[in-house]
C-alpha cells in the first residue's frame, strides 16, 4: 500500500477544492475592497458623510453569525447552508450595487456579511468531507494561503475598480462570480447532509439547537465589533461605556450557557486540548498582524512614499505570492516535521520580515530594497497559516468540524478588528500628517507586529507540541470523488487525542 503512495506537494484536483477557494476568496477580498471605494461612497450617496458603517455592518454581521452557523452544519449539513450562503451574498451584492441611499447600502451590507458567515463556516468543512490524511493537510493549506493572499491582493483589485468604473462597481463584480460558484456548488456537492455527529437531522435538530446560546453570541461579538471599530481620534461617551458593558455581559452569559447546552454552539471543552487552544490563539495573532500590519504598512506606501492606490496595492504583491507558494510547504512539512516547530518557524520568518521592515522604512526608500522584507513576510505567514488550520481540525472530532471552522473564522474576524483597533492606537502615538510623521507610525506598528511574531513562535512551539496532535491517517489511494466515500467510518477515522477520547467517554458514562 506504501509503495503506491506518491508525495505530493498540492492536493488532487476538484470540483470542491476549486468551490472552496473561489468562494471563500470571494468572501475575503469584500472585507477589504469595499474600503477603497468609501470616498467615492461618501460623496455620491452619504452627502459627505462619513461611510465607515459600510465595512462596520458586514464585519458585525459576519464575525456575529460564523460560530453559529459553523455549529449549525455540523447538524444540518453543508450543502443546503452553503448554498444560501452563496445564494444570499450574491443577491444581496445585487442589492448593494442598486443602492439609492447609506442606508440601503447598510441594510444590503448586513445581509452580504450573514451570506459570506455561512460561506465561511463551511468552508473546512467541505474539504474535510473530500479529503483525508496528507491530501487534507494539503487542501487545507492551500485554502488557507488562497484566503490570506486574497485579503492582500484586494486593495489591488478595488483600487482599479474604483478608479476605473466607480464604487458601484466593487459590489457588481460579485453578481457573475457569485452566479458561477452557485451553478458549480449545485454540480459538484453532495447531497447528503454534512458530518451530523449526532444523526441529527429536520426537527430534531432544530429542537436542540441552541438559540440562546447563538442569540447571546451575536449580541457579545456584535458589541464588541462596533466598539473596535470605533473612531479612534474621538473621545470615549457614555454609549461606548454602554456597548462595552453589553460586550462584556453577553460573553459572560454566552459562555455560562455553553457550559449546561446539551447542544452547544460552541464546546469549550475542545479548549482544554493545548493544541487546539494553541492554534486558536495562532489563528488570531495571524490576522492581528496581516490585517493590522497591511492596513498601516499600505498607508505607508501612499503617504509616505508618495505611491498611488494602485501602485501601494501592487507592493504588497510579493507577500501574496509568498503566501501562496510557501502555504503549501508548510502543509507538506507538517506530514514529516513535528508542526508545533513547523508553525514557529513561519512566525520567526513573519517576524524577520516585520523586523526588517521596521528599520529599512523612510521617506525616502527605494521600493525595491522593501520586497525581500515582504517576501519574508508572506513566506512566513504561508509556512505557520497552513498547517495551523489543519492541527485544529487533526485535533478535532470529526463530528465538530463545523464548528471548528466557526471558530477559526470567527476569532479571524476578531483578529482583523483587534488589529486594526489596536496598531491604530500604536500608529497614533507616533503618527501624524506628513510623510515623516507617518513613516514614524509605520515603524511603531512595524515593532510591535515583530514583537507579537515572537509571541506566536512561543505559544506555537509550547502549546503545539508532538504528543498533543495526532499523526494523520494516510489517504486512501484510490482517487474516487464521492466525498462518502472518503468520510471516515468507526473504527478507521484520524486517531482522537486522549483528551477528546476522556471527554466523549464521561458523557458516555453520565448517560449511563
């Protein structure tokens, strides 16, 4: 059997793998695009006013939903969610481009981010259900490093939009992308429902979904969203006091109703396994320091260099395409090396590139000499993002892929608000107007972003050690595509780490 087993560097080639990607990237590239196009937003239908509300609705919504919707198709299945995700994002697009008013243009933006949450949430879990062993470390890397790069590349692509055909645009480029993934994810997704760990299933399912336990959830990360997001230059008002205390009282209450949930959207026991908690905590530092580091490195670009929109979004290229390449050796190196050092590696080379950065940055750099930097920087982050989503899922019952993949969005989306709240505030304490002023700012968020690689090397390699993530299981060799097929059946699935096993075990003897 061993002998028919080739290496691979990328994972076989379908129709899932494809959806996946395109769709999530899709999702990706609208948390950012639309921000090139706010300018041209507020002059044309905000009577000047300030249209920030319009990326703040899609986060709120989207960071809200994900966690539950992630544990929704672990009972309902994958197919008919991710197909109203797609089916909602897209019409909703439809709704934005149309928009006559700020608050229309909201009301669509609300209903993009529910679309892009159930999108998202699936995402893992799809190729999951595809692949196994080495060809899902694979898939998942790839998808991994596809998003991250999307995110990176798409100041690019809504720069030339915007200037080109105006802010009307950025949402109509969804309404044939949108179309195509919806035509391809009817041909090519199973028709049976997702994992189900419980057999759950019409009904039944919907008496022991957890309502409360969601409702709480939206209201906890929807405050705490709108509080990151606020101005920063503002002072603090006894709203903010009010929105921080609603955060703060609804994510106590949510994880108190998690603990008692026979069903519950989030199993805080999957905390207790290091490894899982380990990769969470990577999860966020990742985009803590992609979202927060590119947000001000690329105000760097525009006013500090001088460089246009367009030409600011083509210098972040190196970092994408690092990304990309790099993603899938970080998948094939976690099959051979232990991945608690794999993901350390990528965050010291992350960091290197942060560091080199920070000291090589003035008024006056040639662009030139900043593009072995950020190679450093996407090559790092594809080598530790990759195999970070593949652990948590190793980790995890198959059962709970879903809300796994809630999880790892959810805490993304978190990441990018903490990021860019946070590297603000840096930015401010030494930024101002001027090209000096702002090389100063970049610099400062440059340091602290190196600063917080370190930290992610350590929790990596502490907490993502050997015995605490599961050797995979090989993947089988024959090549069918009925993803059935490929879902593990008892007795031959990833072996569970002990932790998992002793909890499934209890459970099993209190209902005894």
């Amino acid at each position: 059997m061993s002998a028919r087993q080739k290496p691979r560097c990328l994972p076989p080639f379908s129709g899932v793998l494809v959806l996946v990607m395109a769709s999530t990237g899709l999702v990706v590239v609208d948390l950012t695009i639309v921000a090139i196009g706010l300018p041209l937003i507020s002059a044309d239908i905000a009577d000047g006013a300030s249209a920030e509300s319009v990326v703040v609705t899609y986060m709120v919504a989207m960071g809200a939903l994900t966690q539950i919707v992630g544990s929704l198709s672990d009972r309902w299945g994958r197919r008919s969610l991710f197909l109203a995700g797609i089916g909602v994002f897209t019409l909703s697009s439809l709704a934005a481009t149309a928009a006559p008013d700020l608050l229309w243009l909201n009301i669509a933006r609300v209903a993009q981010g529910a679309g892009a949450a159930a999108i998202m949430a699936n995402g893992i879990p799809l190729l999951s259900d595809r692949y196994a062993g080495e060809e899902r470390d694979l898939a998942i890397g790839a998808w991994g490093s596809f998003a991250t790069a999307a995110g990176l590349l798409a100041p690019v692509f809504g720069g030339v939009l915007a200037e080109t055909f105006g802010w009307r645009a950025v949402f109509a480029v969804n309404l044939p992308l949108g179309a195509a993934a919806w035509a391809l994810a009817v041909r090519v997704l199973p028709r049976a429902p997702g994992t189900g760990g419980a057999g759950d299933s019409g009904a039944g399912a919907a008496r022991r979904t957890d309502w409360l336990g969601g409702l709480l959830l939206m209201l906890g990360l929807g405050a705490a969203t709108l509080l990151m997001l606020r101005p920063g230059e503002t002072p603090w008002s006894a709203r903010d006091t009010a929105v921080l205390v609603t955060a703060c009282a609804a994510s106590a209450a949510f994880l108190a109703v998690q603990l008692r949930a026979p069903v519950p959207t989030l199993e805080l026991r999957m905390f207790a396994r290091p490894a899982f908690s380990g990769a969470m905590l990577a999860v966020l530092l990742s985009r803590v320091l992609t979202i927060g580091g590119s947000v001000y490195l690329v105000l760097y670009f525009s006013d500090g260099l001088g460089m246009s929109p367009t030409g600011a979004g083509l210098l972040m290229t190196p970092i994408f395409l690092a990304q990309i390449v790099m993603g899938m050796v970080g998948s094939k190196l976690i099959g051979t090396r232990p991945p608690g050092l794999v993901i350390g590696a990528g965050y010291a080379l992350k960091g290197i590139g942060f560091a080199a950065l920070a000291l090589l940055i003035t008024p006056g750099t040639p662009w030139w000499a900043l593009v072995v930097p950020l190679l450093a920087w996407g090559a790092g982050g594809g080598i530790a993002g990759a195999p970070v989503m593949a652990v948590a899922v190793r980790v995890t019952a198959p059962e709970r892929v879903g809300m796994v993949a809630g999880t790892v969005s959810t805490l993304a989306s978190l990441g990018a608000g903490v990021g860019t709240a946070a590297l603000g505030a840096v930015f401010a304490l030494r930024g101002g107007p001027g090209a000096v002023a702002v090389t100063d700012g970049a610099r400062a968020v440059l340091g602290v972003s190196a600063a917080l690689a370190a930290v992610a090397v350590l929790v990596a390699v502490t907490l993502i050690g050997p015995r605490r993530v599961p050797g995979r299981a090989p993947a089988p060799a024959a090549q069918g595509p009925a993803p059935a097929e490929r879902r593990p059946v008892p007795g031959t699935e990833d072996p569970v780490p002990p932790a998992e096993e002793d909890d499934e075990g209890d459970s099993s003897r209190a209902r005894t």
